[in-house]
C-alpha cells in the first residue's frame, strides 16, 4: 500500500483567510470628495460642503457670465482704410456687445480705432487712434474692448447687462438588490462574515460605483413614455465641451492645455486621469509631483502638479480605462460641482425586502441622487488621442 499523502486526507482544514479580497474603494475618488469634502478628516465629522439637499427630483441653477470683451471680425471684410473711419462687421450676434465710445483695440494688427456708431453687426469707428494709414483685411481677426471713452458733459451711455439662465439637473435612481437564503446566512464557514454581511460590503462598493460611473459617463435626460418619469444625470465627460484638447503628447501640450483648463473658475482643480495618462506624466513630471498629506487625502493618493498657470491635483481613476478613457485626464473645478441628492433618498440600505414567507433575506441599496455641474467652461478634457 502507497504511503499515505495529503491527497487522501479527509475533512482537511484549509488555510483560508478570514476575509474574502474585494477591489478597492479608491474606485469611486469623486464620490469620495463630494462626499467628504468640509469633514474632519480624524473624526469625519461634520457638513459635507459638496454635498446638499434637494426638495425635487429636477433640481435648478442659475447660470450667468461677464459681459463679453473679445469678439471676432466677419469674413470677407477686406479694403478698409484704417485712416477714413472704416466700417466693418463682427461675427453675426456678437454687435449686440458694442456701442458708441467703446475702445477696438486689434491684438494681432496693433490697431485701435473708437466705435462711433452700432447697427446690428455693423461696427463705424474712428480713423485708427494711433496714427496708422492704408489699405488691410481685417476679415477674422480678434478684436478687443479695451475700455471706453467718453465725451466731456456727455449722458450715460447704453445700459447692457448678461441674462441669467436656469439650468436643470436630475436626480437619477440607482438600485443594488442582494439578498442570500437563510440556510446560507446561518451556515459557518472559515471566513469571518456571515454570507449576508459579505454580500452587503460588496453590494455597498458596486453601488456607489455605479454611482461614480453615471457622474463620469453619464447624460442628462427624462423619459416620460412610460408610467413614470425615468431621469438620468448629467455626466462630466458628456458635458464638457469648450476646453477639450486631443493629442496631448508632451510636457509643452499638456502646459499649453492647462493654460486653457485654468482659464476660468478656480486656479487650483483636480484631474482624474486613466492610467496611460498618469503614465505619461510620470514620465517628465517626477520632480514636479508632490504626493499630499493623508490628512487631505479623504483616503486617496493624490499628487500636486504646480504649473504657472495654477495647481493641479492628480489622482488615478480605475474607472478611466481601455483605448479611449484610459489615455484621459479629466480636469474638474470642484467647487462647481455638487453632489445632489431628494430629501430622505441619499444612499441607504433597505432591510426585508423579501416577499413574506420567502425563507431568504433581501436587502438592497437604494440612492436618488445627481451630479450638479456648474459654468461649463470652468472645466476641461486632454487626452493622449483622440478624443
């Protein structure tokens, strides 16, 4: 008879760890600001500041912008002579900015004329104030009002004022139902949680994943056809669209795009970058990334890039992956964002939700909640490609 091995042991005790591995819940970062953003970073007590209540699933903002002050020259406005007090047009819509006293200053001719006359998108001004003379092409160029001058004992001029304009967010339903049988709830086994317990750390984790997911990806909408509303809420990438540069390849491309990405809003924002992305930096970035205390972490890795055109804070999103997201970089103006959630629907978990008489146990995770994104083009999108 052979001598006996570990094969033809019966009832052997593994050695099986006492918790079952789940991916991490660095998973969802932009949750984990908004949702902890203005909280003791200890204790984590205290108000969420990105974080606020709504009394209605469509919840509103209002939205406005200073007044214009870079316009542009229509097309074929060739011949002016900038010594006879030319006439020309700017981009239709755009004479509505423009009256008399107004001060053109031409970045790219080095011409300054003052405005004497608007009608529509027709702009008369002065011979050209310092002096020039001849014949140009003034068609597309970018004009400026560079102040206004007025005459001594004059009244006051037109009243122009921006119109504010309402926004609308929705609050989108999210639902992860678990459950396990009350036979597998009471059975032992070598890990530490009862099935149920598992079951419900991990349902808590894909939930608010999908959470994360529709704030990235998703797009606002409302469907009415049914017997109920059905509303989805607006996704960052989905909505950004004045700053979004394609084919940042180098450590120039990506200062020339945060020149943008900076441009408006909070000089200090964060980036949500894919992996080929945060690789990419990495590679002429190193002496320039800063790893920030745990303190101001909310519990994630988070690198400062300090440019001259403000500071940018990096984190790596598991969730920005594949040939097209994972070549991103997301840049946000946090505090234009706004995690929105109906009155008694933020997240929570629902016991007994099983039929009666079931001999099962149901539980699930339910959220009415939105993402709020404020002044569109205080946020921006790079990426290594395409985009």
């Amino acid at each position: 008879m052979p001598t006996r091995d570990t094969s033809n042991v019966a009832g052997r005790k593994y050695d099986v760890a006492d918790v079952v591995s789940l991916l991490n819940v660095d998973r969802y970062p932009l949750l984990g600001i908004l949702t902890n953003a203005g909280k003791d970073p200890v204790s984590k007590k205290g108000k969420a500041l990105k974080k606020s209540e709504t009394s209605d699933p469509e919840f509103k903002w209002f939205e406005d912008t200073f007044g214009t002050r870079e316009l542009t020259v229509a097309a074929s406005q060739t011949g002016k002579n900038v010594a006879a007090a030319p006439t020309f047009a700017v981009t239709a819509g755009q004479g509505v900015n423009l009256q008399a006293g107004d001060i053109l200053h031409f970045p790219g001719a080095k011409y300054t004329f003052r405005v004497t006359a608007v009608s529509t998108d027709a702009v008369t001004v002065t011979n050209e104030l310092g002096g020039a003379t001849g014949t140009v092409d003034l068609s597309g160029l970018a004009v400026w009002i560079v102040g206004n001058a007025n005459q001594e004992g004059a009244g006051l001029r037109d009243l122009k004022s921006t119109i504010a304009v309402e926004k609308v967010g929705y609050c989108q339903i999210f639902r992860k139902p678990f459950g396990v049988t009350e036979t597998s709830k009471n059975t032992t086994t070598f890990i530490k949680e009862n099935d149920l317990d598992y079951q419900r750390r991990k349902a808590g984790i894909e939930h608010m994943v999908d959470i994360e997911r529709a704030f990235f990806f998703g797009e606002k909408s409302k469907d009415t056809t049914g017997a109920h509303p059905v509303r989805t809420t607006m996704g960052i990438i989905n909505t950004i669209s004045t700053y979004a540069t394609a084919n940042v390849d180098t450590e120039d491309e990506f200062e020339a795009f945060l020149e943008t990405a900076m441009l408006n809003g909070n000089t200090e924002k964060y980036a949500f970058c894919g992996a080929a992305f945060i690789s990419l930096i990495s590679v002429w970035a190193k002496n320039k990334l800063q790893l920030m205390p745990k303190t101001e972490t909310y519990g994630m890795k988070i690198y400062t890039y300090e440019s001259p055109h403000g500071t940018l804070y990096l984190i790596k999103h598991d969730l920005l992956k594949g040939s097209v997201y994972g070549n991103y970089c997301t840049v946000v103006d946090m505090e234009k964002l706004s995690y929105r959630y109906l009155s008694a629907r933020d997240t929570r978990l629902l016991t007994d939700r099983q039929n009666n008489g079931d001999d099962e146990k149901i539980e699930e995770y339910l959220s009415e909640v939105g993402l709020q994104m404020e002044q569109e083009s205080c946020h921006a999108i790079a990426s290594k490609g395409a985009l």
